[in-house]
C-alpha cells in the first residue's frame, strides 16, 4: 500500500484556505501513486479551535467543507475535522472514498493539561476506529486514533491496544502535536513502544505551522512491524511523503542539537504569526545586548533580513559598547538600522515630574521612564509604518519581573519569553558557531538593562536561571531545592518574584511555546494569590 502523508499547515478557520491546501495536496498524491491519503487532526478547521466551536456557523462551515472535499474524492482520504451530533460535537476523523464519507472515528482520549483543554469543547468516542479500505480489490483494516489516542500510558483505556484485538493491521494516527524541546524524540520512542507491543505498522502524520503561541513541528514518520522508520516528514516545515508499506527500506531520520532545534521551532513562531496576521514587517529595539541580539537573528531568519528594523535608542546612561554592538549586529544580519536617541525625551519627562517627585530620592520610577520612552518610540514607528513590535524579554527576566511594563513589554509579540537566560546564551552561541552573526561582546559582556550609571543586572544566571525553571517548569519548592543544596534567602526571593509577577505577564505580548510549561495558556496561576508553595 502507498499511503501519502499530508504535513500541512492550516490557519484555524480559514475553511477556504485549508479546502484549497488539502485538495492541492490530495490530487498530487494521487498523481504520485497514492493508494490512500492522510491528513492531520482538525486539518479542516486548523488546532486549537478553542471558543470558536461555540458558534453554530463554525461548525457549520467546517461540515460544509468535509462534504465538499468529499465529493471529489476518488481514492481514500483520512482527514480530521469537527462532527456534531445532536448537541455534543466530536474532535473526529473522517474516511472519504468515492465521492461520499465512508466512516468516521470519535476521539477517546481528550487531554485536559498544560495547553489542552478538549473536554471543555468535545465529547469523547467510546469504539476504537477501525476503517476498512478496499485497495486493489483487497480490504485492509485501518485502526485509527486521533493525536493523543497515542499517548495512553496514563489512561485507563489502552487505545493501541483496543485497536490490535479490533483487529487493526495496522496503526493511522493523525495529530495536532505542538512542539516543545525534545517532543520529536520523544514522539519516535512512544511509536517504537506501541509497534514493540502491537506488532503492527505505524503510521503518524502530525500537523506543522504555528497558531498563537503554539508551533506544530510536523516530524510525520511510518513505521514497520519490527519497528524501523521507513518514511520521515521534515522538521518544521510543510512535506508530503508517501510511505510504500511493501517496498520500503530503513532509514535513519535526522535528529537536530536541541538549539537547533529550538531555534528553528522560534523561526517559524515568528514566520507563521507574521503572515497568519498578515505583517511582513518587524521592528526590534536593539540594545547591543543578547536578548534583542537573538530575537534580530530569529526575525531575519524568518521575515528576511529586508524587512526587519533595528532602532537603538541610547540614553546617556548607555555605554559605547552598546551603540557599537547594535550597530555590528545590524551589519552582520543586513537589516535596517536607525538609532533616535532618547535624551530629550526623558529630560522631557523628568522636567514635567519634577515639582511631584520633588525631594524623592531617584528610583525605578526615573529608570522606567527611560525604558517606556524606548517603548513609545517602537509603537510610535508600528503605527505610522505597520512594523509589528517584536519585545525582547526573555522567560527568567519574565518570571522575576525584570522588565518594564508598556516599557521593554511593549510588542505584538514576544519572541524568546520561553527561552530561559541560559539558552538564550546556548542558542546564541549555536548561531555563532558557523560564524559570528551576533557581536561576541554581546555574548561575553555582564547583562546590563544600562538605566542607571554602572547598573549591571541583579542576577548570577547561572545560578538564577535553572533555579527559576526549576520552580516554574518543574514546579519544585523551596524546600525541596533547599534541601538538594539550593541557598534559602535566594530560593525565596526567587519564588516571591515569581508569584509577584503574574500581574505582569498577564499582560505581556503573546510568547512562542518552546518548553515544558510557558508563560501562558498552559500555565493558569491567580495573580491575587497568597500561596507561597514551601
């Protein structure tokens, strides 16, 4: 059997879009030889759909869709989309063959952690789907499950399991699997443990592109009987593969260094929002640091170096070295580069507040002017000329609340607020090692927000940085890190920041989903909260 894999890249409701993506790539598989085509999970109205499956018309559409689809169908197709029945609707796939839908399978297993929240919206299946595909006048059961039907271990109902005593001859699985670091390994090891207990083929097909926060990373792969991968998608970007389930021979599917692989995950966040949203255009305020220095990189990889905007904004406060490496960045990555200084505008600001603050001693009040004028110029150069702000702000700065509301915050989105401080020096440092892109400087010099004379930031991130993911991703406690040898007074400091700070990040721009737990729609902490969690 050939059976094509369709590694595509929808945008959620966009019904027309998405009919025209799954047509044009179901008529070139079977131009290809395809004996059966497969698309991934809700491939017709793009995941997550969220709060959109509360409107009639939403649902309505998507059905019109499969329908139309559908009917020019010759040889079989599997693809996902939304099924109502009376008032429960299904997260389903559908088996169209011939002009008509055949069959149709109910997801089991809905998640309901970290970024899914499925059984707010759907019902769950209760038979494993079996499609039986007539090929060459020989019928083949298909046992099919819908993304996290694979993932069971902690579920009572063993879906792979179901489908080897349905009798299934072999494994379909169609996914909406967000990425995070590791997830593609981790994915081909699960797959290797059900074919191991199974005995059957595999076959998974995992949507790529990027919704919101969320990056899809594709990755599709078939699997024999005895576990070998016969067929790979790509990593982060769309493929069709065709699979020959009897005349295919191992291969051995490329594997990415985790920067790499973080970094490109980062690279299509940005490429997707931008032109999901319809930008084209970034602007970045660049400080000479490492944080705006790797947010330029990715921006440029993703939107081309033409149409990003670099705007060093020096105070009188920001050292020489600072103007120079914003300066070499610009250079190296070939982007447009403007510095407007702003000390007249604080000068301005300060004039204005001085009968208030008189006899007030100087504080972060002064200093977050500085960091909100530089943000005023950014939104000021996004409305007039339509660039959309990219913030710079990294996910321990984030957790301990070192950035500056409608300040250094301000953007449409924020590009590296899931890389902790010591992956972003890891993955500047991967970009360098095929050349210096970003100033060395920048990767060697003390960070420095540069909004008071000699500041330098309050932090040891190489102690700071794992300590704030370990609260935050891992979800330790004090005590348990105290015990393992962590030192007391920083421990609680850090977790005082963190719960202090959710009034912040309740406001941030919108962050790019790279690890286990994000700053985000996975990660539901109150902001009024007086848990201190020892």
């Amino acid at each position: 059997m050939k059976i094509a894999l369709s590694q595509m890249n929808p945008i959620v409701g966009d019904f027309a879009g998405n009919r025209k993506k799954i047509k044009d790539d179901y008529a070139t598989a079977v131009s290809m030889g395809a004996d059966l085509v497969v698309f991934p999970e809700l491939a017709i109205t793009g995941y997550p759909p969220q709060d959109l499956l509360y409107w009639d018309s939403f649902i309505a559409e998507n059905l019109d869709t499969l329908n139309t689809i559908s009917a020019d169908t010759t040889v079989p197709m599997i693809l996902g989309f939304v099924r109502k029945k009376n008032s429960n609707i299904y997260n389903s796939a559908a088996l169209c063959s011939h002009g008509e839908i055949a069959a149709f399978y109910d997801k089991i297993l809905l998640p309901m952690y970290d970024v899914f929240d499925e059984a707010r919206y759907f019902t769950a299946g209760t038979n494993p789907g079996i499609f039986e595909i007539e090929i060459n006048g020989i019928t083949s059961k298909i046992g099919i499950q819908i993304c996290e039907d694979l993932w069971d271990e902690e579920y009572t109902c063993k879906v792979s399991d179901e489908l080897k005593n349905a009798g299934a001859e072999m494994i379909i699985n169609i996914s909406a699997s967000p990425y995070r670091e590791g997830k593609p390994a981790m994915r081909r090891d699960l797959i290797f443990k059900k074919v191991n207990e199974t005995e059957l083929p595999f076959v998974y097909c995992n949507m790529v592109g990027a919704q919101d926060e969320l990056i899809f990373d594709g990755s599709s792969l078939a699997m024999n009987a005895v576990g070998e991968i016969i067929a790979g998608g790509k990593a982060f970007s769309e493929d069709l593969i065709l699979v020959d389930t009897d005349n295919s021979d191992p291969i051995q599917m490329q594997s990415m260094q985790r920067e790499e692989e973080m970094y490109s995950a980062l690279v299509l966040g940005v490429k997707d929002y931008f032109s999901k949203t319809n930008h084209s255009e970034a602007v970045i305020g660049l400080s000479g640091g490492i944080d705006s220095s790797l947010v330029a990189c990715i921006a440029a990889d993703a939107l081309g170096a033409e149409n990003v905007h670099g705007v060093a904004m020096p105070s009188k406060f920001s050292s020489g070295h600072s103007k120079e490496d914003a300066e070499a960045l610009a250079h190296n990555l070939g982007i447009d580069f403007r510095s407007l200084p702003i000390n007249t505008l604080v000068d301005s600001y300060e004039d204005s507040l001085k009968p208030v603050f008189e006899g007030q001693e100087p504080n972060v009040a002064e200093e977050n002017i500085q960091a909100r004028a530089r943000g005023n110029i950014l939104m000021a150069l996004s409305n007039k000329f339509g660039w959309l702000c990219l913030s710079t702000g990294n996910k321990t700065e984030l957790a301990l609340g070192y950035c500056t509301l409608y300040g250094d915050m301000s953007g449409g989105l924020s590009v590296i607020s899931d890389l902790s401080k010591s992956d972003v020096y890891a993955v500047s440092n991967w970009i360098n090692s095929n050349g210096e892109h970003i100033p060395e400087r920048s990767i060697s010099k003390t960070p420095s927000a540069e909004l008071a004379p000699g500041q330098e930031d309050p932090f040891d991130y190489e102690i700071v940085s794992p300590l704030v993911d370990a609260i935050v991703e891992d979800r330790r406690s004090p005590t348990s890190l105290i015990t393992d040898g962590a030192d007391a007074n920083l421990v609680h400091n850090l977790a005082k920041r963190i719960r202090m700070n959710e009034y912040k990040r309740r406001q941030a721009a919108t962050g790019l989903r790279v690890t286990r737990k994000a700053f985000g729609m996975g990660r539901r902490i109150p902001i009024v909260n007086h848990f201190k969690g020892d």
